[in-house]
C-alpha cells in the first residue's frame, strides 16, 4: 500500500498518510507518494535522516555507519588466524611458549604438514 504526503510550494507539511480514498482517475495535487529507504547495519552509530522531494516523490532516507565496535570487529583477522600469529611468535622465540598449547599444535603441525606450494 502506498503512503502519501500533502506538499504546498514544495514544502512537505503532513504526512505520511496511508490510502487516499478517491474516484478512480482523480488526482490529489496536493499529495506526493512518500517512499522510505531505511539502511541500518546491525550494531549501528549515529543515525542520519533526510527527507526530500525527488521526481515527484517525497523520499526519506534513513542511514548509519556501523559502530566503532561492529568496523573493529570486522577488521580484526579471524580467530584461527590469530591463534597462528600466536603459535608463531611463540615458535620463533618472539613470545614465550606456553604450555600445553604450544606442544599440541606443534604436534598437529608435525603430524599434518602443510603442503609446498
């Protein structure tokens, strides 16, 4: 169903209304079809709305960048990822290796060797 808004001089001034009842063929000038874009990703900041005629339409838009916590979280490698950086600077003396982790994946490693490319 679509929804309505009554614009005078190109000022939105009530709205957004749901079915205009009206005999077939009849035309509200008054009214502009009201369409809502809404683009919100999980875990997002700060919200921008805008609303503004366009074509003949009167478009809201909602929007949001992703929050500090959701950008941190997708830039940070995968957890396997990081458990090798780990496993490595452990074997190469960066960091000291702890125990039992470092002799078992060590062991995986030994036992599944990775291919040569």
């Amino acid at each position: 169903m679509k929804s309505w808004v009554k614009c005078v001089n190109n000022t939105i001034v009530e709205g957004p209304v749901g079915s205009l009842e009206k005999p077939e063929g009849e035309v509200y000038e008054d009214y502009v079809e009201y369409i809502e874009n809404i683009h919100l990703p999980p875990n997002h900041g700060p919200i921008t709305v805008t609303v503004e005629l366009v074509g003949g339409k009167c478009v809201k838009t909602v929007t949001a960048e992703p929050s500090y916590q959701a950008q941190r979280a997708a830039a940070y490698p995968g957890l396997g990822d990081q458990m090798d950086m780990l496993w490595h600077a452990m074997d190469t003396g960066v960091l000291p290796k702890v125990e039992p982790f470092y002799t078992d994946i060590l062991n995986i490693k030994t036992q599944y060797p990775k291919p040569e490319q």
